[in-house]
C-alpha cells in the first residue's frame, strides 16, 4: 500500500521499496479503487472516511482496482506492508487477503505506525486468509 508516509496514511512505499530492495522482489500496490485523501485519512475528524469506516464495519468491504497479483502461484513468500489503523492493518488489505489464495506461501506481515505496535493485525489477517504459514511480522 502506498500514499503519504507515515502514522494513519496508507503508507509502506518507503518501506515497501527497502524490502523490495533487500529481498530482491517485486512490490504490488494494493489501491483502493476509491482513492483515499488525506482528509478521508484524518482520523481525529469522527466525519472522515476512516474514522465512518472504523464506526461502521459493512463499510470496511474497500473494493481495490484489482487484486489480481501477476504470477501469483510462482511466489512462495509475500511481504505485506500496511498502516496500523485503530489497532487493525487498515481496512483495504483485509479485501486484499480475503481474494488471495496464500496456500504454499510464508507470509510476512509488517506495518507501519505513528504509536501503535503491529497488535494482533497480522493474526487478524491469517484468518481472513485461512490459508497460507502466517508469521508473527
């Protein structure tokens, strides 16, 4: 995922591109089909996107421009880089998950964050996936 830097954005491309850089893989971005703002990002407004998607679950469903990931069945690794949001990866990987199959895979979580630490998000994730060897992160 990659908007802005830092705390409550979508962010990872920093981070995104130095694990791309030490492992040598490819980096896939995870995008919302409806992009978020920075305003839609300020979490301290109760009327900002993600704060009306924290208060309200059947909003979370994010729809992605795709989540179709070339060559998918050749990775045997994933890295999934994310933002922290309300102690959850932020609402557009759990769309993201849900649609991949991560059999054969050693997955990867690490998220980003202005305060909170990567919580029981990368457990939350492994059981959207039910598939797929879930690391701590």
């Amino acid at each position: 995922m990659r908007r802005g830097c830092g705390g409550h954005h979508l962010d990872g491309g920093v981070w995104q591109r130095r694990k791309r850089h030490t492992t040598g893989g490819t980096l896939f971005e995870i995008e919302p089909a409806e992009p978020y703002t920075n305003d839609d990002l300020n979490y301290n407004d109760p009327d900002s996107r993600v704060s009306k998607e924290h208060d309200d679950e059947s909003l979370r469903d994010v729809k992605l421009t795709t989540t179709d990931v070339p060559d998918w069945s050749s990775y045997t690794t994933v890295y999934i880089g994310y933002p922290i949001w309300w102690g959850e990866a932020a609402w557009p990987v759990n769309t993201f998950v849900r649609a991949n199959d991560f059999s054969g895979k050693t997955v990867i979580p690490f998220c980003t964050s202005a305060s909170s630490s990567l919580g029981s998000s990368a457990s939350n994730l492994a059981k959207l996936a039910t598939t797929g060897d879930w690391k701590e992160g």
